[in-house]
C-alpha cells in the first residue's frame, strides 16, 4: 500500500505576518517558513499507518520553487520514504493542486491520499475535496481518527452536531483536522538520513496541468488595530461605559 501525502511551505504559525506597504501582498523577505501544521499531522498520520504495517511507502508532494527542497528534506527527516518536488514559481490555487495531484496520482498509484484539511496561509480547505471530485474517489474530510483496514478506510470526522464516522472505500482522500495526532519531533540522526533520500524533480508546465488560477487579489490590508482599553473604578462604572457604547 501506498500513501501520498501532500506537503506544503507556509509563513510559521508563530510570524506575525506584515503586510506590504504598497498593500500588494504579504513581506516574506527574512520570514522564517515551516511545514503547513495540518500537513505535519497528515505525515504523522501516514507513517504512523506504515508503523502499524498497513502501508509500505509514503510519499510526500511539494508544489513550489526551487528552495522548497530544504522544506521537503524535513518532510523525509519526519519518515517518509520520498519526495516529489513539482516545481513552480507561482503560488497554485487549490483547483491547479488538485489537478497537479491528479497527475501524481495517476502516476503513482496510490491507495491512499492525505492532505492536511487546509493551508494556513489562505485557509482554502478546497484542494482535498477538489482532488476527489477529479479523481472520482470517495472523500472523508475533517478526520479526527483514521482506521485502514479491508480496502476500507474508517474516519470519525468532526461535525456541527459533534463527530460522524463513515466509511470510505479506498483508494480515497483523507484530510486531517488538528486532534487526529501530534506530530513527531525530527531527531538529529533522522535529519541526516534524510540527505541520502530521493527527491523527484517534476516541472509544473511539463504535467501539462490546465491551469486553475481563476481567482485574482485585487490588494492586502492588515486588520484594524485594536482600540486602546478603559479602565473603570467598580462595577457600575463598567455598566455605566458599555451603556454609553451602546452595547447595553
């Protein structure tokens, strides 16, 4: 069995981002970047499914330039077996990953895809259901507890109404939501093992990929700073200065 997982370079969670005075985009000159936080949890989710014997080979995917190598090295130094590097210098948008995945996905064979619910960085959550649909596959998304076992993957998904479980024959699409694992910490040793793992190197443009670019940022404005605050004497102060914003 095998199991892609993909795999993508976002600012880190603890950057605060700044945006660019011409409001044309977000600076990322000198920003530290990481792993996508739920893509981290479906790499742990894959190799924890190797560890159990269900799956022989994980490979992760990157989708981006030419420096997202060193990103995907940790992906390997995390466990797992390969990388596949599609190189772009563009951003994609969830529907040219999808299709980009398509095209993996058709080479591959996998029994089992995994992606993290969403990316961090524009909070999309559309590449995992986008992929399903083009590949016409079942789909669990949300999963907050993953069972493979009889050509069947099992989800407990989390749900307005509380948490739902199905079943999904596979091969099939899985994304992850942020209490299905917590992800292992890279040791030393692993980080140098990982030098001598393989990458693949694929052009975007050589996939031949239509292109799923269609939505266009017109400009980035960073949220209003907060109002400085009030302080009040006792209680009836506090009534008497929400009274006068109106919000009694």
């Amino acid at each position: 069995m095998k199991i892609l997982v993909g795999y993508k370079r976002v600012v880190d969670y603890n950057v605060r981002v700044q945006v660019k005075p011409d409001g044309s985009g977000v600076a990322l000159d000198g920003v530290k970047m990481s792993a996508n936080p739920f893509d981290d949890i479906a790499l742990e989710e894959a190799l924890r499914l190797r560890e159990k014997g269900v799956a022989e080979e994980v490979v992760i995917v990157g989708i981006g330039p030419a420096d997202l190598t060193a990103h995907l090295r940790n992906g390997l130094a995390m466990g797992a077996n390969r990388a596949i590097h599609v190189t772009t210098d563009t951003a994609p948008q969830p529907l040219t990953a999808a299709r980009v995945f398509l095209k993996l996905v058709e080479k591959e064979s996998p029994d089992l895809v995994i992606l993290g619910k969403q990316a961090i960085d524009d909070d999309a959550n559309q590449t995992g259901q986008m992929l399903a649909a083009l590949w016409g596959r079942p789909q669990a998304t949300f999963a907050s507890e993953l069972a493979v076992e009889g050509g069947k993957a099992t989800v407990t998904r989390e749900v307005d109404a509380g948490l739902e479980t199905i079943e999904a024959e596979l091969p099939a699409v899985v994304t992850t939501d942020l209490r299905l694992n917590e992800p292992r910490f890279i040791k030393l040793p692993d980080i140098m093992k990982a030098k001598s793992k393989p990458i693949d190197t694929v052009e975007l443009d050589s996939l031949s990929v239509e292109d799923g670019n269609h939505l266009k940022t017109t400009q980035y404005a960073p949220p209003p700073k907060r109002e400085k605050g009030v302080m009040v004497e006792d209680a009836a102060a506090l009534v008497a200065a929400l009274r006068q914003k109106g919000l009694l």
